[in-house]
C-alpha cells in the first residue's frame, strides 16, 4: 500500500482493495491467486478458519505438486537471507513519500 504519510498507509492496508497477483506477475496460477487473495481479506471470518483448511486449498492447486519440501526449504533459506540482506539507501518502509517531494 502507498500514501503521503504513515497514517494514510495504515488507513489503506485496512480498507483499501488488495491487488491481485496477477496483476503483477500474469505467470501466477488463478487457483493460487484465489487462495492468496483469501489469506489476504479484511475480515478475519472471510479467511481461512486455520492452517489445516488453507493445507487443504494448496493441495488441490493445480501447481501443489510441482514442489516437493527440499524445494520449498531452499526457497525460503533464500526468502530469509533476501530479508536479512540490508536494504539500499534508497528504500522506504511501505512506500510512504514525505510531505512536500
């Protein structure tokens, strides 16, 4: 989400409209956007009731078996170091533009 201060940010994350993936990355499979799109809802009762449904959900992708556990570990060791890694100079948290620029 972005905005012209903290505050608009924080306003946008709980009421604005989520992009859908796609939108981003056309290659994302429409039943994975649907899942993502559902972890991402604004009312907790509108998600996944917990880990064991959204399980469920990923399994019946059509892309579940394209990825087996060592390949996901190794995803996520990258996720993890892409995180840790210091971020250039130039980045904002949440995109926030100062007042006045």
């Amino acid at each position: 989400f972005e905005g012209p201060t903290p505050v608009a940010v924080m306003i946008a994350h709980a009421s604005a409209p989520v992009v859908p993936p796609t939108s981003l990355n056309p290659e994302i499979p429409k039943d994975v956007e649907a899942i993502v799109m559902r972890c991402l809802e604004k009312k907790p009762a509108d998600r996944y009731a917990d880990v064991i449904e959204l399980e469920r959900a990923l399994n019946e992708c059509a892309a579940a078996h394209d990825w087996d556990i060592q390949q996901a570990a190794m995803w996520w060791e990258g996720a993890v170091l892409a995180a840790a890694a210091p971020a250039p100079a130039t980045s904002t948290i949440a995109r926030v533009q100062p007042a006045g620029l």
